[in-house]
C-alpha cells in the first residue's frame, strides 16, 4: 500500500492508504504502484485516479502541484483539488467559456498562457465529471 497525502493550501485534503496512483506530470502519464523507486514530479492538470485499499477507484480534477515519493509514502501538494461529486458543472462550463473568449482577444504570450491554463482546467473538470 502508498500512504497518500493530499495538502492544499485549505489544509490536509485526504489522507489514506491507496493500491495505486494514476495521473499527469509535464513529462507525462504515469502510474505509482508500491515500491516504486523515488520521484519528484511537477503535475499538470489532470485527473488523478487512485484505487483504495478495497481496490475501488476514486476520481480527482486537481490544478497541478508537486508530487513526492518515497518508501511508498506520497505526498501531493496542489492548488485546486475536486473530487467527481464536488464539480460544480455550471460553473465549470462557465469557465471553459471565459477562457475561450480571453484566448481570441489575447496578444499578450503571458496572458494567453494563463488563459490557457484556465481553459485546461476547466476541461479537465468537466472531463472528471463525466467519467465513470
């Protein structure tokens, strides 16, 4: 088993034990299981999947962070964390529009970064939500 933290700046998000955990870093997919060697990994928005101890899936959107591991301890450090059942859909679709609309008026490349980032976050909500 991985014992998995997750910290926002809230506080502690979830604590548990969990068989495995599946997300996204800037280097891409990936999958921890037990015993996995040590990792630092910057995360992008994604959804994260992690099974339980029963083996059950759980589904997260989270905005990016910081991932360690190690001696099957993990600890995610995020901005923005939301399980299935917490997605406000209305309100994420809102966003998806907004950031769509700053994309097409947008010359500056660090506004039209941020846009864009919105914009993913906002699909990847919308894409936990829908998941089964």
């Amino acid at each position: 088993m991985i014992e998995l933290k997750i910290v926002t700046p809230h506080g502690c998000y979830l604590k548990e034990n969990v068989q495995s955990i599946h997300a996204a870093s800037v280097e891409g997919e990936f999958t921890l299981l037990p015993n996995h060697m040590p990792v630092v990994m910057a995360m992008v928005p994604c959804k994260l999947v992690l099974h339980d101890e029963k083996g059950e899936e759980q589904i997260y959107a989270i905005s990016g962070g910081l991932l360690q591991f190690d001696a099957n301890k993990a600890m995610l450090l995020s901005d923005a964390i939301e399980g299935k059942a917490e997605i406000d859909i209305p309100r994420a679709k809102a966003a998806l529009e907004r950031a769509k609309k700053r994309m097409d008026k947008l010359d500056d490349l660090d506004q039209l970064r941020r846009a864009e980032l919105a914009m993913k976050r906002a699909i990847n909500r919308l894409s936990v939500s829908d998941s089964k």
